[in-house]
C-alpha cells in the first residue's frame, strides 16, 4: 500500500481495560528479594505499577508521540510504522534508526530534534539528518506479523523498501541490539544505497574463542571487557531461549497481564544499562512506561518475541555464525555496559571499520540512556565518513 499518514490514537477503551487489569493485579506471595538476584524484586514492580495506575498520563505522551510526523505503509507484505523527521537544512543526510527489544522508536525520542534540526540546539546546520526511525514488523505500532518467516534479514529488506519508498537512494543506518542486525545486513546486502552504518553493538563473534589464534591483536583492556560483559549476562539470557523456542506460550501471560509485561521487560532495562542499580537515574518511569504501551496497546508482546524464533529458524539470530562481509564505512561507539563488547580486530575481519569510539557511559541502550553522547559520535562519524 502506498504510504498513508499516521497518528497515535489509543481508543479510551483501552486505557480503562488497561486500568482494570492493573487493579486486579495478582502479586507473588511475599519472598525476601530486597536484590534483583532472582527477577525484578516486588517493591520495585509494585511502585512502577501503583504509579502506572495513578500518575501516568498517556495522552501526555501520546501528544509527545505525535509531534513528529509519522507514516504506515506495507514492506515484505507487513505493515511498517515509522518516524520521519525531515530536516529544515536541504542538504541533510537521511539517515535510519532500528531499536531492538525489549524497545521502540521511544529509545531514539531525545535525539530526533538534535539529529534533524542541529541548529535549533546549538549545532552546525552541516550535520542534518533527515531521520526516519520504524517500528521493527511484529512491533509496536506496526505489528502483529501475520505470516511466518519474518526474521532479521526480513525486517532489513522491509526498511530498506520505506527508505526508498521514501526517496532516499543513499543513507546512513545506526541501531543496536536487533537493530544491529538489520543495520548490518543493510550493509552487507545494499552496499549501493549505503553510506555508511554505525553501531552500538557490533556483531563479528569467533566461530570458536577457545582458538588461541582469535585473541591475536586484542588488547588487555578489550579482553578485560569482553569477560566483564560475558560474566554481566552469564545468567541473564533465558529469555533469549524461551523467545527463540516458544514465543507463542510465553505471548499469553504477556498479552494477558500488563504488569507481567511490565515485569519482563524492566528487569531487562535494569541489567543491561548503566544505571548502576538504580533505574531512574538513567531514566523515568514515564519513559519506561511509555516504551512498555508500544507493546501492550498493540498487542505485540508475542510477535516481537516471535523475532527470536524465525531469526533462529532460519540461521539469522545474534547467536549464529556469521562469515558475511560489510564493505561500506563502518562506526562503531563501544558503551562500557554494553552485552557485547567486541575487540577491534575482530570488527576490522568483517566490516570495513573506520571509526570506533569508547563511549565513558552508557549501556545497551545508547540512545535512550545517553542522547547527547549518542548524537555527538553520530555527528562525528556521519561528518567524516558517510558525507560529501
């Protein structure tokens, strides 16, 4: 379908079912889980909750939502939502922005206004960015999915069918997490549309770490990092086996209970960003929330999970081999609480790595946690690399 104007309009109906649910909420008996050791302790969720029912305004961040203009058009036979924030400045370079889970396009809400309009901030009107930020299929405002098969490489083949849609013939693609993914198999499969990528989380694991000869030319501080990362998660990725193998049974609870929705993914938010064990001081529970309601109003829950299965299916997940190659330039900004921290040598084997910077802050949702940082080393990247 041709692409149509959008707006978020969340029917009443909705927020009062939501409510209800919240209301009628049924917690664990009481456990001694003053830590995050076992799961999202029960003080912490019961606050998030009580000020979801009473303090929350949705309709706040819905109007906050559309401010920016917004499209819905079909890509690979699924629907596709998206942000398109075009720049005031001519001669802006596009530029696209892939979250991942458990996010949406309210990760990259801080840095729309400063990527598109640097002036309007205190910027150099020569790095613009017309910027178009989608809602990967199965996700949020563009989801469900309604057929099989929709892995990573899929959603990559669905945004770049919006940015030509859109006219852009050549580009920038950034993301991280599954963004990542998609970013790099924009790169890998349309070179010819590709300025360059930029990365958050760089995927170019070893086929076997135990090879002695994998670690030739990484630093002791990138090794260090790397087991730092490794012990972060060593317990973390159950989820990831639950989404690649069962998605459908999980997609129940999660579509029935928002607080059990809410639970799943804040314990996520809290593990994998630097908020040194405390979630609002990185971000607000508006914020969180607000991310949560892309999930809950659309019914999404179990197809974004259901990314993990296909992906796993058809041998595309974050865990599987990968001998491609990314030929066009590439950046990558290492946050110190990322998941994934990936020595140079490694990225420089598969992708042609022209900028890497160690970010002093932030983790696995860079944009969300960090927007000045973020739009800083894209700013840098874009400015020596991808434009004329």
């Amino acid at each position: 379908m041709p692409i149509q104007p959008f707006q978020v309009e969340v029917p009443e109906a909705a927020l009062e079912d939501l409510r209800r649910r919240l209301e009628r909420t049924r917690f664990p008996a009481p456990f001694d889980d003053a830590d995050w050791s076992q799961g999202i302790p029960a003080a912490v969720l019961r606050d998030f909750v009580e000020y979801w029912m009473t303090d929350y305004d949705w309709r706040r961040e819905e109007a906050k939502l559309n401010a920016f203009d917004q499209g819905v058009t079909e890509a690979r036979g699924e629907r596709l939502h998206f942000f398109h924030v075009r720049s005031p400045e001519p001669d802006a370079l596009p530029i696209v922005l892939t979250h991942g889970w458990p996010g949406s396009p309210v990760e990259f809400q801080a840095v729309l206004g400063p990527l598109s309009d640097p002036v309007r901030y205190g910027g150099d009107p020569g790095d613009a960015f017309h910027v178009v930020c989608p809602s990967m299929p199965g996700y949020g405002f563009s989801g469900p999915t309604s057929q099989r098969g929709v892995d990573v490489h899929v959603v990559a083949d669905a945004v770049a069918d919006l940015m030509k849609e859109l006219g852009y013939g050549r580009y920038v693609a950034q993301g991280g997490d599954w963004g990542a993914l998609v970013t790099r198999r924009l790169g890998e499969a349309y070179p010819e549309r590709l300025a360059g990528i930029h990365v958050n989380m760089l995927f170019a694991m070893p086929a076997d770490l135990a090879d002695p000869a994998v670690w030739e030319g990484v630093t002791t501080s990138e090794q260090e990092a790397f087991a730092a990362a490794g012990a972060r998660v060593a317990d973390g990725t159950g989820y990831m086996a639950i989404q690649s193998t069962r998605p459908q049974t999980l997609a129940y609870g999660l579509t029935d209970s928002p607080t059990g929705l809410l639970a799943w993914i804040l314990e996520k938010f809290y593990a994998w960003s630097d908020c040194q064990g405390d979630l609002e001081s990185v971000y607000t529970k508006d914020q969180l929330l607000t991310n949560v309601m892309h999930y809950w109003l659309t019914d999404t829950a179990g197809s974004a999970a259901r990314l993990y299965k296909e992906s796993a299916r058809a041998g595309t997940s974050a865990t599987d081999p990968w001998s491609g190659q990314v030929d066009v330039p590439t950046g990558y900004a290492r946050y110190p609480m990322e998941m994934l921290q990936t020595p140079r040598v490694w990225a420089e084997r598969h992708y042609n790595l022209v900028h890497l910077a160690d970010i002093d802050r932030g983790g696995h949702f860079a944009a969300f946690e960090q927007p000045e940082r973020f739009v800083e080393d894209l700013r840098a990247f874009a400015r020596q690399h991808c434009r004329p």
